[in-house]
C-alpha cells in the first residue's frame, strides 16, 4: 500500500473525533502524520484494542516509551506526552491471532490525561496544529537543492541511501516524511515530532542534511588523496 492508493479525504476525517484516543507504546517507533505504519500485532492487551477501534473510528495513538520502561513493559510504563495519531487503513488477521495492520498518520497530539489503564490505556488528547510561516517555499526548495547534493555525492556502493522522496510536498509532509527517513535515533525522531513549529522542523532537516553531505564529501576526497599518494608510490 502507498498513499496515492488512499483515499485521504475520508482517512483524515476528524469531524467525529471524541478527543479520546487508545495508546499503543513501543520503544522504536515515532510515529509522523501523512507517513505510513505498519505493525505486526501479537500481545493481547493491543489485539484487544485493535479490535475495539476497528469497530468503531480505527484511530490508535502510537506513543514513545521512556528510558527505563523495561522495568515495567508489562504494566504502564511511562510515555512522552506528544504522540502521533493514525488511523488503520489496512489489517490482516492470522488464525493464531496476531494481526498486521497499517496505520496513516493524521495529527500529532498532546497527551492530557490517561482515562483508562487497563487493558490498554486511552488518553483524552488534544491535536497539535502546525505553525505555519510565509516563507515554506523558500524552506521546501533548499531541502529539495540538499537532497539532490546527497544524492549526488553518493557513489554506487552508498545509493541505497539515497533520498528517493516527493520532494514537491507541502512543507509540513516533507519534513514529516524526512524526519521519519533520516534519523535513525528515536529520541531525535521524537524531538521533530513535538516540534510544531514547521520552519523549526525545516531549518533542523537542512542543518542534518548540510552536515552529512559536509562528512561524505571530506570523507570521499580524503579517500580520493590516499587512493593517489599509493598510485605515485
């Protein structure tokens, strides 16, 4: 499944949102509005829950644990208090149980409080709207020059990490999207997430892509200079 095969007016339809959202934790994920998600679903406590949401709206809130929630996986763990909110698209049931589904991404959301404990928690949220600035274009178009320079500079043994994006996206998506390609550390992940302010978001994208093209561009002339030095030995 991509997202031109969606059809997003009716995926992001929020009219009927209550405001109450069930959590799924995990400790890897950071979850981005317009991005898709797909998880593999085992435990019973989030069958349970994947359930319940297909009979009603399917909207999940995928939050990221806290350091130190290995001491108690098993009960409630704390979470950061932004998290980002989807709805399934996609779900398949298995004989045993276990459940694959995927999730699009619609809204980040501020944790208020946690109504329900048991057997998953359901938060009452509040949707974080973007900020918007007059100069996104502006932002959109370096971040498109930046990545067709890392591309560039990659040779054949690096293209699989080459950027391969819709770089015509709103800036909001674009920085969504990169945020969920680029950085591997979920903590920086989580860092864009509660960042709302899309310009913010924008100047830390370039600011990264600046610097790894800055590292492979020394490293390969650094690489080029050795490669001669043995040629004239």
């Amino acid at each position: 499944m991509d997202l031109p095969s969606l059809d997003l007016k009716d995926v992001c339809n929020l009219s009927g949102f209550s405001g109450t959202v069930p959590l799924f934790p995990l400790s890897t994920v950071v979850f981005f509005p317009n991005t898709l998600l797909p998880l593999h679903v085992f435990e019973p406590r989030y069958k349970q829950m994947v359930h319940d949401v297909s009979r009603s709206d399917g909207i999940i809130g995928m939050a990221l644990l806290k350091p130190g929630w290995e001491a108690n996986y098993h009960g409630n763990p704390e979470v950061f208090d932004v998290a980002g909110m989807g709805r399934i698209v996609s779900s398949e049931v298995f004989a045993d149980g276990r459940i694959n589904i995927v999730l699009y991404g619609l809204k980040r959301v501020k944790i208020i409080e946690t109504m329900k404990e048991s057997p998953y928690r359901v938060a009452r949220v509040e949707l974080v709207e973007n900020i918007r600035c007059t100069s996104e274009e502006t932002y959109r178009s370096k971040i498109e020059e930046l990545i067709t320079k890392w591309n560039f500079v990659l040779d054949e043994k690096q293209k699989a990490h080459r950027i391969n994006l819709n770089t015509r996206l709103p800036l909001d998506s674009l920085t969504d999207a990169l945020a969920t390609l680029i950085f591997s550390n979920v903590f920086d992940k989580q860092s864009l997430l509660e960042e709302s302010d899309v310009k913010k978001r924008a100047e830390r994208i370039i600011n990264d892509l600046q610097t790894r093209i800055d590292i492979v561009s020394v490293t390969s002339r650094k690489r080029s200079e050795i490669v001669d030095k043995r040629n004239l030995n």
